[in-house]
C-alpha cells in the first residue's frame, strides 16, 4: 500500500494539462495503485496523478463508498447548478463557496483500456468535475469570481505549507 503525499498549491505540476495515458503498462498500474490507496485515507473524495506528482490524465475517486479510477477521462455532461463549500487536498485546511454542476457524466478508460463511464450528482459530480479541472491545470480556487479568489489567494499565502516557486 502506497500513500503518495500530495503536491500543494504553487507546484507547477498542478498548473499544466496532464498527458494522456497511451500505454498501459505497469507504469499505469503502479500509478493507478497509488491513487487508489492515496483516496483511500479518510476525508479524501478524489485524487488526480497531478496531486502525486504524475502528469497523467488519471484520477481516483472515493465518494459515498463508491472507489474507483478513470484514465483518459473527458467530462461529457454537466447539468443543474450546485453552489456548496469545496476543499481540495492541494489547499489544505481551506474551502470555499464554489459553484458546479448538480451533475456530471465523466467517460474514459481502465486499465485494459476498456470503456468506463462514471456518473452521480451531489458530491461525485462535484468530485469528477474537480478531478477533471486538475487533469487540466487548473486548482478550484481558479474558478471562483474575482472578488472570492483575490481572498482565496490571500488565505493561501497566509498558510505555512504554500508552495512559493
């Protein structure tokens, strides 16, 4: 069992697009490894490969007793409106008002590059469309209004493990 420790706000590793995965070797399933065990530690809802360190486009889930991972995934539907506190293992210790879909459809891969698609509304939308922002670059607290982000960041660089490069 593998707990990977998790890259904080300011590494750049969470601030750039995260590849695809075209191999699945055991590479991938070492990594797919982690992330399963990394979600496994209480109060973790979603681990991206970019929060390990991994630029793969990969992430894990652990929502309502429902664990799992998805490779290569895509976000194909959002709908309704949610507007709740969220947190990110990237800014610990913060969260903040957010706004996401009520629900969300992520359709990607497994490790035998066989078709998943993974669904929910509530807490695993908000989860998959937060797994897929870091597989993208971007942390939550880029997605909230300019006034709510200028305090976020101010928040974040009043903590003692920002991450300054």
């Amino acid at each position: 069992m593998t707990f990977r420790p998790i890259r904080r706000f300011g590494d750049p590793v969470l601030r750039t697009v995260a590849d695809p995965v075209t191999t699945f070797d055991d590479r991938t399933r070492a990594v797919v490894t982690d992330l399963l065990d990394t979600v496994d530690a209480p109060g973790h809802a979603g681990v991206a490969a970019p929060q390990i360190g991994v630029s793969l486009r990969a992430f894990s889930y652990n929502v309502e007793g429902e664990i799992g991972y998805v490779l290569n995934p895509e976000l194909v539907e959002v709908s309704g409106e949610q507007e709740d506190e969220e947190g990110c293992l990237s800014v610990p210790g913060l969260s903040f008002p957010t706004r996401r879909g009520d629900y969300a459809v992520v359709r990607g891969v497994d490790l035998n590059d066989e078709p998943v698609t993974v669904s929910g509304s509530g807490l695993m939308a908000r989860c998959l469309q937060h797994e897929v922002d870091h597989l993208d670059g971007m942390v939550y607290v880029q997605r909230l209004d300019p006034e709510a982000r200028r305090e976020a960041l101010k928040q974040i660089r009043g903590t003692d493990w920002f991450w300054q490069d």
